[in-house]
C-alpha cells in the first residue's frame, strides 16, 4: 500500500522536482495510488517526466 511508503513517496517527489520543475498544487494519496494536481513551467508541456 502506498500509504506506509509516505516517507519514500516524499523522498522521491523531492528528488524528481529538483531534476524536473514542477510546482504541486494539491495531491491525494490514496491506498493504492495518487492523484496529484501539477504546473509545469511555461513553454514545458512534458507531463509524463514527472
């Protein structure tokens, strides 16, 4: 379940957001997956990076 990793989840949010930019408005993280709401920079349309 993705919820008892939160800490591992958070580590690599953090990692991917200082390689890719992204800002994250709101998520849900729920037992088995997550739904995030994201922006990327301007002129970046490359959602499936992050």
């Amino acid at each position: 379940m993705l919820i008892r990793h939160i800490d591992l989840l958070h580590q690599v949010v953090s990692s991917v957001k200082q390689r890719h930019l992204f800002i994250i408005h709101g998520w849900a993280v729920l037992p088995d997956h997550l739904h995030a709401l994201i922006e990327l920079p301007v002129n970046d349309s490359d959602y499936a990076t992050r």
